[in-house]
C-alpha cells in the first residue's frame, strides 16, 4: 500500500497511485484546520536516502471531504491518516473519515517534526492508549496507529496502543535527521531538522517490526524503505502482515508498486512459498 | 544526492520596476523550459524556469512579489545563493513557423525557447502581452534573435489593446502556424489552447511546488500529473483532460484557489 505523505494530498494523485497498482492507499496527515507546512526546502535527497520537513501540510479535514468523495466507488481500501493533540480531535478527525467512506483511519503519532503533534502523541503512552481507545469507541471501521523510531522502547508504545483496541501497528515512520550545507553553515532543511527515510532506514524499520510483532497480538504494518520484492520479503519474515511504500515512488517511479509486486512473486515462487501469510514471522527462530 | 549547489549571484539586472533577471555559474546542460530550484538559505527556495543559459552561466527571471522573490531582488552579485536542477521536461520545438505567446512575466521562460528555435533558423512569432508599457521586457532580446515581436497591453499603452489571446489568435488566422508554445497566466493560455484546435500546442505550468522531486503531490495537475516532473510543460492533448488547467490552483496547504 502507499503510505502518508507521498502523492495523496488530492484525489488525481491517489488516483495515479491506485493505476500504478497500489494495493491500498494512506492519505496524507489531515487535521482540523488547514496547515501550510514548512517554507522549502522541504525535501533533500541524500547519499542514502530522502530527508523530508513537509511540516504536516493539509487542506484540513473538511476541505478534505471532497478528495475522499471522489475516491468513494474506487475498487481499493483509502485509508485516511489523521493528526491531532488530543483524543478529542483524533475522534472528530476519525469520523469524518469514516463519514467519507474510509476503509480504516490511521492515527498519525509519529511525525517528528511538527510541534505538538505525531512524535509529541506517540511517546506517551497513557496519552496514546487514551486516545487509540477514545477513536475506537467511537468509529466502526479500522484503527491503525502509525509509530515512531525516536523513541526509547517502540514494543511498550505498541503494546498502548493495542491496550486502546488498536486493529494494526504501522512501524516505522522516519527517522530524525538533519543535514548542513559546509559552504553557508546553514541547515539546508527551513525546519533545520526533518526525517529521514529510504533505504538507508530499512534496517531500522525491520528491527522495528521484529520486535513489535513478536510483543503484540494485533498484526503489525511494515514500512521503511521498502524499494524492490525482497525488502517487502525480509518485513514479513520480521513478522509484517502487509507492508506501504513510500520513498521508493522517487527511487523507482509511480510504478514501484507493479515492480515491487512482481518481484515479490518471483522471489515466492523460486522459493517454494504460495502465500505471504507463509513468510509473516518466518525469522523467530 | 539532490541538494543545492552553493554558487555566486553574478549579475543582476533590472528588467522593469520589478522584474529583475539574476545569473550565476552553474555548469551542465539544460533545455529550455526546464527550471531550476533556487534557495537562499534562511528564507526559502522556490522553483524558477530558466531564461538565460550558456555552457556555464545560467540565469532567471522573476518578479519581486514573494518573500523568496524580495529577498532575490535585493541581493547583490557575489551573495551565495543554492541552486539545485535542472527540473522538468522543457519544450520539443517542431514546425517550420512557431508561435510564442507570452503573459507578463511568463515570457521570460520562452526567451531561451525562440532563441534556440532562431538558431535553427526557424521562423519565430512572438507575442508578449502585458498589462501597460512600462512591463514590458525582453523585446529587444527577441527581436536580435530575429524573431517577429508583436505587443499586446491591456491598456493600449503601446502595440494592440487588449489579450494577449486575441493578438494571437489573429495571428492564428492570418499566418500558417505549426505549433504553438506558451507561458503565463492560466485563463489566458486556456482560451489559447481552444484556439488551437488540431495545432500542436504546449504550456508551462505554475503550481506551488515543495518537493521538486515527483513524490509530496503538492504540484499536482489531473491525475496525478506531477508539475515538477511530467511538466512543467505539457502538451494539448494533456491539457485537455486537466481538470484543474486554467480553473484552480492548489496552495501550500492544498486548497483550491479559483484563478
């Protein structure tokens, strides 16, 4: 599937994600009201991997409405991702997307850039069980929540989260990051400091997933890096059910989904497995 | 690596009041209608089509009307500024007889166009509308290249009063015209585009751009049309599915905005 933030701040674009052959899509971070973002530059490819601040920029949730309308007869899950402070906004923001006709909502809490907001919920655990709970006593569809790296025991913010009835874990979101430019001195991100993702953090999202999915009876979401069939093949084996891409749409075009699906299967085949379900978890051993 | 280059503000020339066009060395190739991202570190970096071009000197063109905008206008040359591209498709010249059309400040990215067009000694129209004379710039440049320069002001300050459309729409009629190549405000290239009918015809889109690399969406036209990547020149045929072309534009945070 695609995950937040990469072409899908209106509908043509997740419409083009969804011809590329996603499986299902994540909209970008919506919130209450409109937000502009970070002044550029906001995205900086490195040796390694992308460095992004886009600093959570949304039409807001009503605006929103319309994108999601547009999508409402399309034949894959739109999965609507949504950022708040607190567990009264993530409900409201939650049943908008549900009124839209979202298959699930995913909570952001794991942005690391955006004050007050993402990493700032998704660290604390009291705050996040309250919230995965008060979002799930209130919608009827999906509830997945969207972790963070940057934080000291991820298994422990997962286990919150399923305490609150969470239905997924989505791990990882970028890691914080920052880069300098030697000529100026200047950080080259306006928010001087951003998250980076791409292959780079892949191995990071998988120890992620390892250790989640083992802690955890709910299944977990991999996502960090994933480019080619094999990266989606070592995230199931660390114990991922179903695994979103989203710096790969620079590294390999709209299409890395095709690719990556393709490549997937021939990995399965010339190793004798018939279904993904046969790989989740293969690596506890 | 995708990052800006630090380079030097060599030149910085005034156009109009307040238009002013920068150089600075930046070697490699670029086509016309490809742009460059400039960044001046601390306030912000924005996508700017080129209009001036050498083997190492590269150049833009632009009004004072942004915060990025104001601080450009008022650096001086030897200022450090990053530049990172170029960015986008540029325009496939084909035809015998061209036709430019440009709106205000829109012309300045067809420059390096219809001089590489002259260069191949193929016969150039050009038709630069602004709104009074005093904005007027480049015709000079166009005319040493030896193209037809004709000028159209919303004021009859000078040349034909009225659209720019209009102008070139008689142009239309009058001249055999093989294709058509446009940039500036997006009402007036739609009703350019209509009057196109069956002639090629390509323009360079605007939209806020922030990642510049094909993957926020930010810039997004139609279904999925990345500007900054598959534009920012398309072609007709394209532009006729676009819902959005000459009737919104998305801002920073995503919303509509009615042109």
């Amino acid at each position: 599937m695609l995950a937040s933030g990469i072409m899908d701040e209106d509908a043509g674009s997740m419409q083009r994600m969804i011809d590329c052959g996603a499986g299902a899509i994540v909209t970008k971070s919506i919130g209450i009201q409109p937000r502009e973002g970070y002044a550029n530059p906001t995205v900086l490819e490195l040796e390694y991997g992308l460095l992004n601040a886009m600093g959570l920029p949304n039409p807001g949730i009503d605006e929103y409405g319309e994108e999601m309308k547009k999508l409402q007869k399309s034949a894959i899950p739109i999965i609507g991702s949504i950022y708040a402070a607190d567990a009264a906004e993530f409900v409201a923001l939650a049943l908008k997307m549900e009124q839209y006709g979202a298959a699930g909502v995913e909570l952001n809490a794991s942005c690391p850039h955006a004050k007050r907001y993402g990493l700032e919920v998704g660290c604390d655990t009291t705050l996040l069980q309250t919230i995965v709970s008060s979002v799930k006593d209130q919608v009827h569809i999906p509830v997945f929540v969207k972790l963070s790296p940057n934080v000291v025991n991820i298994v422990e913010i997962a286990q919150a989260a399923e305490k609150g009835n969470a239905d997924a874990i989505v791990a990882i979101n970028t890691v914080k990051g920052m880069k300098i430019d030697l000529e100026t001195a200047h950080p080259i991100l306006a928010n001087r400091t951003g998250g980076y993702s791409g292959k780079a953090i892949k191995p990071i999202g998988v120890r992620c997933v390892f250790d989640i999915a083992q802690n955890v009876n709910i299944p977990v979401i991999g996502v960090g890096g994933i480019t080619t069939g094999e990266d989606a093949v070592e995230y199931f084996m660390a114990g991922a059910s179903a695994v979103q891409i989203g710096s790969a749409v620079y590294y390999r075009g709209p299409d890395v989904f095709k690719h990556v699906y393709k490549e997937l299967n021939v990995w399965m085949d010339t190793h004798g497995y018939k279904k993904i379900a046969e790989l989740v978890g293969a690596a506890y051993q | 690596m995708n990052i800006p280059t630090i380079t030097t503000l060599l030149t910085s020339t005034t156009e109009t009041v307040d238009v002013k066009t920068i150089t600075f060395r930046y070697p490699g190739a670029v086509l016309p209608g490809q742009f460059f991202m400039i960044w001046i570190p601390g306030v912000d970096e924005i996508p700017m089509s080129v209009s001036e071009m050498s083997k190492k000197l590269k150049g833009v063109t632009f009004r004072n009307i942004g915060d990025a905008t104001h601080a450009l206008y008022h650096l001086s040359p030897g200022s450090k500024i990053g530049v990172r591209g170029p960015y986008g498709n540029g325009f496939t010249l084909t035809g015998k007889h061209l036709l430019f059309v440009g709106g205000g400040t829109g012309v300045a990215m067809l420059a390096p166009a219809v001089e590489h067009a002259r260069k191949r000694k193929l016969k150039s129209t050009v038709v630069i509308g602004v709104k009074t004379k005093n904005e007027l710039f480049f015709e000079d440049r166009f005319r040493r290249c030896g193209a037809t320069v004709l000028v159209s002001t919303d004021d009859g300050s000078k040349g034909h009063k009225g659209f720019a459309s209009d102008l070139a729409k008689e142009v239309l009629t009058k001249e055999s015209i093989d294709a058509v190549y446009t940039c500036g405000p997006e009402p007036m290239m739609k009703t350019l585009l209509s009057a196109c009918r069956t002639i090629p015809f390509q323009a360079s889109l605007d939209r806020y751009m922030k990642c510049s690399i094909g993957i926020c969406g930010q810039c997004c036209v139609g279904t999925g049309l990345r500007v900054c990547v598959d534009g920012p020149i398309f072609d007709g045929k394209t532009l006729q599915k676009v819902e959005d072309f000459g009737v919104y534009r998305r801002d920073a945070a995503g919303r509509k905005i009615s042109f």
